[in-house]
C-alpha cells in the first residue's frame, strides 16, 4: 500500500494522466469541479482508482464535492478511510 508522503503525488499523476489526458496541469489545490475537469464518468473512475491502489473501500457518505474536489481533499478522505 502507498504511504501517506506519495498519496498525493499518486492522485495527481493519476488525475493528469489517466483522467485529463497529459491536457491539462493541475496542482494540489486546484478544483475539479469548479473547473469543470471532472464529471461523473471520470468519478467513477477516479473512485476505483483509489479503492484499488490504496486498498479502501469509500463509504458512499463520502463520496460529495468537499471531499473529491482537490488533491488535497481525496489526500484526506484516503487517511481518513484507512484510519
């Protein structure tokens, strides 16, 4: 299982990457949402992703834009599941 000091390098490379296609950067703070670089086709995926790389299971209470809408937001939600 990844440790907490590359949770956040693994979200953002998986992000960038897979979901927005090398097309567009993005830091720890940036929104999604408000920026309209995710939509719920990509949720889905970026949910899977975190389930199976970090070996969690996300409670559907979780799953809201708070929570999913920065690295640095899905970063806490994955210490707060594994805890």
């Amino acid at each position: 299982m990844p440790s907490h000091e590359n949770t956040a390098d693994l979200v953002r490379d998986f992000i960038s990457t897979d979901l927005l296609n090398g097309q567009v950067n993005i830091d720890d703070q940036t929104s999604l949402f408000q920026a309209r670089l995710i939509d719920s086709m990509n949720l889905v995926h970026l949910l899977a992703f975190l389930e199976s790389t970090f070996a969690i299971k996300i409670p559907t209470s979780e799953v809201n834009v708070g929570n999913l809408d920065t690295v640095e937001s899905i970063e806490r939600l994955v210490r707060k599941v594994r805890s």
